[in-house]
C-alpha cells in the first residue's frame, strides 16, 4: 500500500540527493561536520513547507 510521504521523508531524499550520494568523506567526524553545514545552510536558504498536490488518484502511463 502506497503512503504519502511526510516532511521528514523529502528532507531526507534532499538530503541523500544533494550531499550524501556524490560525497566523499573521509571519517565520521567529516561526514557529521558536512551533514551539520548543510542542515544550516538548507534552514537559512531552502527551507520551506512542502506543498503536496498528489491526491492519490492512478498515475497513468504516457
């Protein structure tokens, strides 16, 4: 069964996609120093409530 994802679950996809996939990180330490940059500077810059417009309705294929 499919559920809508909740703020938590988009945060975190951002997260992967703009820091977590293509980085390299040296130790833990650097990885908890980059993820702490980004959380600041996604809450200074980016950060906004999502706006969901699915309404669960069948997707169709193009």
């Amino acid at each position: 069964m499919w559920r809508r994802p909740n703020q938590v679950d988009l945060f975190f996809s951002t997260l992967t996609r703009r820091l977590l996939r293509r980085g390299q990180f040296a130790s833990r330490d650097e990885l908890a120093a980059a993820i702490d940059t980004f959380v600041l500077a996604y809450d200074e810059h980016d950060a906004k409530p999502y706006r969901w417009i699915y309404d669960g309705s069948p997707l169709k294929a193009a």
